[in-house]
C-alpha cells in the first residue's frame, strides 16, 4: 500500500509539474481515499490525554486487534493497548459519551502504571479495582462527572458472568472511590463529607484471606463481609462468608455467582465440573491482643 501511495504521489507531482498547475498535488485525494479509522484516532487521543494529566510520557502503543474488548500486555520489552475497535465504536454509539471509551483505556493503562503486566499471572480482583480506583481518579481529574465515570461500567458489564473481574457493585464503588479521592485533592471539604472517607471507620477485620497467585490481601470484617482495601485504605467488598453448604466446610466462600468451601484449617477449595478438588487461598484468623478498657 505504501509503495502504491508513493507511486501515485510521485506520478501526481510529476504530472504537475509538467502542466505547470499550481493545483494540489493529486496524491492528497489518493491520501485522503485510504481507510481512515476515527476509532485509532480517538484511541490515541484518549491515551495521549490520560498520560498528561499522569504527567508521566506517552510511550504506549495503541493497536488495534482481535480482542474482546480491551487489553493490557507486554511484547518484545514494549507496552501495548490493544483495542477492538468495534467495541469502542458500540460504547461510543450507545453511550452518547468519550468518556465511555477513556474510562476503558484508563483501566487498561492502570495494569501497565501498576505494574500487572510485569509478570504474567492470573487476573486477581484486587487488580481489577485498583485500575478501576485509577479509572475513576483520572476522569475525575479530565474533567468527567461521576455518573460520566461509571457510564462504560453501567452499561457494558454484565452482573455476575466474568469469573475474573470482581462483582460489578464493587467495581462501580472502586472508579466512585477513585472519583472521590481525585476530589478529594481538590477541595479539603469535599474530602471531609466524601463516602470514601467516611467508609474508613469502625470496620473490625477478624480473618485474612489469601488466594493462590494474587499478592493482594483480602480481609473477613465481622459482618461476613470479605473486604479488599485501596493504597489508602478505603474498603471495598468483594464477597461474602456465609453458611457452609457441606459438613466438611466451616464456610462458603461467596464471590461472584461462585461458591468456594472453606474448611477448618482455613483452606479454600474450589471443585471442577469433573470433581476435583483444587486450594485456591488460605484463610487466616486475626489475632488481637487484648487491651485497653
Ligand atoms: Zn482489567
């Protein structure tokens, strides 16, 4: 295509040349014919103007491929964001709104700022709301509303079908609490009556959770609840210890659609179709000393 390009635009001026027009050369119509995707363009740009609020450069490359959606990864030593561009091109139409689009790349742009394409490893929840945390921090920072924030997260993200990503409840209170703590930056007021801040009280863990694969720390507080906490602290739930289903089990641990055994010695295990029997984490019981009143 190039060379085909280089033809017509040196076989154009060379025409003109000898007309002696002072017309355009030719080879801009010829440039102007070539597939023009705005899709790649509004990517770039998108990226382009999360980093400068980052302050940090723009050195991603921002490709369009066959992938579901959108997706962080590392090939050759070179940080990608793939996109799928009639993916992007839906979200735009049925939002009505760019930030659609940006709050994605955002989330994208978080695994390589946090690091989580360093190494390749299992998705984990705590991931996934750390870069929603960074999603929402930035539009808040672009200018986004709260609602303009959560929209892609509304309206593309099923409930409970992606085993992976943490339940979609979580995730909206991650880009809200990222939202807030932006805010938060702005306006010591807006800092002391934001939920985020408020949240950060009273809550009493009496178990840690660890899953297999996943750095992050997850905590049991005394409602059940199973809490992961932002680099701030904020706590966020992404599950549940309820009844247990089994005599061999003290819980179940509830998260997302699925339901994991959590023996007496704190071991989580998770059955296949097949019945196996896998451990995917650990649970801990926090010890307190006792003092005071
Ligand atoms: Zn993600």
């Amino acid at each position: 295509m190039t060379r085909i390009l280089f033809l017509a635009f040196f076989f154009g001026s060379f025409i003109n040349v000898f007309a002696g027009e002072k017309k355009p050369p030719q080879s801009i119509d010829t440039l102007q014919s070539v597939h023009f995707d705005a899709i790649d363009q509004k990517a770039k740009i998108a990226v382009g103007k999360i980093m400068q609020y980052t302050g940090l450069p723009q050195n991603f490359i921002i490709v369009n491929e066959d992938v579901r959606t959108a997706v962080a990864y590392i090939k050759n030593r070179k940080r990608y964001i793939a996109y799928n561009d009639d993916f992007i091109k839906r979200i735009l139409d049925e939002t009505q709104t760019d930030w659609s689009a940006v709050s994605i790349l955002a989330h994208e742009l978080a695994h390589h700022l946090a690091g989580h394409t360093i190494n390749i490893r299992e998705q984990s929840p705590g991931d996934e709301l750390e870069c929603d945390i960074f999603s929402g921090f930035i539009l808040y920072r672009m200018g986004a509303t709260m609602e303009e924030a959560n929209v892609a997260m509304e309206k593309f993200v099923p409930d409970t079908t992606n085993k992976i990503h943490p339940p979609k409840s979580a995730r909206l209170q991650a880009i809200k609490t990222g939202w807030l703590q932006a805010k938060a930056l702005d306006n010591v007021d807006a800092a002391i009556s934001s939920d985020a801040v408020n949240t950060k009280k009273e809550v009493k863990m009496t178990y840690e959770l660890t899953l297999t694969g996943d750095d992050n720390l997850y905590f049991i507080d005394d409602n059940d609840r199973v809490i992961w906490f932002d680099n701030y602290g904020t706590p966020i739930v992404i599950g549940m210890i309820k009844e247990p289903e089994s005599k061999s089990y003290q819980w179940t641990y509830s998260y997302q659609d699925k339901n994991y055994g959590v023996d007496f010695k704190g071991k989580i295990w998770r059955s296949s179709n097949h019945g196996a029997m896998a451990i995917i984490g650990q649970v801990f019981k926090i010890i307190v000393k006792e003092e005071e009143e």
